[in-house]
C-alpha cells in the first residue's frame, strides 16, 4: 500500500503520509514503559473529555489478525469504561436487518463527554459484508455513496471522528491465524467466517481500496497503521491519538486519605464463609 501523496500538504501532514522506515523488534520493557506513560496522557485525556463535554467516535477497521482487539485493549485498560466505551455489534438481527442500514450505529454515537470505540463499525458494509456476499452490489455502492454525508453530519454536529485501518502483511496473517489453531487461549478467535476471509485477500484488498477511494475524506480522513508489530502499533495509534483529540492536564487538588473510623465495638463475625481456596 502505498502513502497518499499531496504536494499542497504541509510538513506535518507529508511526515503522517510518509512510508515508515524498517524497525528492530521493540522490546517488552520499552514497550511496557512507553505504554505506561502513554496511559496517564489517556488519564488526563478523559478528564478533559468530560470536562468540556467532548465527543469522540474512534473507529478500528481491518482485516482479521490486524490487531483490532489488542490495540483496543491497550486503549482503554487504564480508563474507565464510562467514558471510553467500546461497541463490538453483533451480526443484525432480523429486526435489525429491515432497518435503515446506519439506524444500529447512530444509537451508539457518543454523547458529550464519551469516547466512543468502534471494533468494526458501519464499515463492515464496505468490508466483509462486500467480500463475503452479504451485500449486494448495489448495496456497497449506496453504502459508500451515502457514508461522506453520514460522517459531515457527525462532524458538523461536533464529534471528532477518527478512523483508523491496521494494515497486516499475508505472511504475518498466516502466522497469527496458524497460532490460534493450537493456542487454547486463542481457539475462539478462529471461526468457520475467518476461514473463509483468509482464502480471499485479494477480494478484501479491491474493498478496501474503494472504501478509501470514496470515504478518505478532508474533514473524516483514514490514517493507516502498519500493524506486523502489534506493540509499535498500538504506541503509534495511541499516540496518534492523543495528538489529534486536543486537551489539557485539569489541575488535581492533593490527595489525602481521611482517618479510618474507629471500630466502635465492632467484633469479627463468626459466620462460616467459604472461602476461595488458596492453590496458589
């Protein structure tokens, strides 16, 4: 995949096209301390959220093993799920299904002061509904006709919409699908549809070109992220983020634990709890 190029574009903007240059294996200790301190920024970055009543619509889209799921994680392990709420819709029902297409996903926009996770979005439409034969083509291309005016319309009513694809090479897909086969932990992820999507690259590789060709918007652009490395991916789209949801540290009062009552008679109860066994 190639970066877009835009000789009108600034520094900045040629330095977010700009292809990245071959990196060593990051290491777990600088991946965990980079994290860590990326996570207070995702702290103080809730707090401001909430303060000034943002909203923020953050969409992950991707082939399977891309990497979705973990950088989501890593997203939101260290904030509260109050503010940054993840949506992961299952297929429609058949309800669902006789809908407008957009109506399952306008009621999961945020609302002032939420953050808003999409793992798979009203995308899915572009992506593995397309390639799998759940949409016609019609569909697709009413889809992709109709999404410019659905996003201006989230923009134009004051939500920071961020959309991003995790880009995985074939050889790193095989590898991470062939690890899930025997990985216990991992046997859930590896479904009869996954199968299916593996066997079609190239039919998710023209879905994916024309969803940026028609959705790779000015004021709703896609910024890719190249995910064989799945630490330095989630660094950079955290990062990434960061930079491009302004805020500021609220000033914190310090903070004082008050004296623990006294225990005024209080005896321990003599009730015979089960308690967890301790095997470890």
């Amino acid at each position: 995949m190639k970066a877009k190029s835009n000789k009108a574009a600034d520094e900045n903007k040629l330095a977010e096209t700009a292809p990245a240059e071959p990196k060593g294996k990051l290491k777990t200790k600088d991946y965990e301390k980079e994290l860590a301190r990326l996570h207070v920024e995702l702290v103080k970055l809730q707090e401001w959220v909430v303060h000034k009543g943002l909203k923020v619509c953050v969409v992950f889209e991707g082939r399977d093993t891309a990497g979705k799921g973990g950088t989501i994680k890593a997203l939101t392990e260290r904030v509260s799920p109050r503010v940054f709420r993840v949506v992961a819709l299952p297929a429609p029902s058949d309800r669902e299904k006789s809908q407008m297409y957009m109506q399952r996903y306008v009621a999961h926009l945020p609302a002032a002061g939420e953050i808003v996770i999409w793992d798979r979005s009203w995308y899915n439409r572009a992506g593995v509904e397309r390639v799998m034969g759940f949409a016609s083509d019609e569909k697709v291309k009413r889809f992709l006709q109709g999404v410019p005016l659905f996003e201006r319309a989230m923009v134009e009513n004051g939500i920071i919409l961020l959309k991003y694809w995790l880009e995985v090479s074939p050889e790193e897909q095989t590898r991470r699908l062939k690890a899930r086969i025997d990985d216990g932990r991992k046997t859930w992820k590896l479904t009869p549809m996954d199968l299916k999507s593996y066997s079609r690259w190239y039919d998710y590789s023209r879905a994916r070109d024309d969803m940026f060709a028609a959705t790779d918007l000015d004021f709703a652009p896609w910024f890719v992220a190249k995910s064989d490395d799945k630490k330095r991916a989630r660094l950079n789209i955290i990062t990434h983020i960061l930079k491009h949801v302004p805020y500021e540290a609220l000033p914190r009062e310090k903070v004082k634990l008050p004296a623990r009552q006294k225990p005024g008679g209080y005896k321990e109860s003599d009730h015979p709890v089960r308690f967890v066994a301790e095997k470890f």
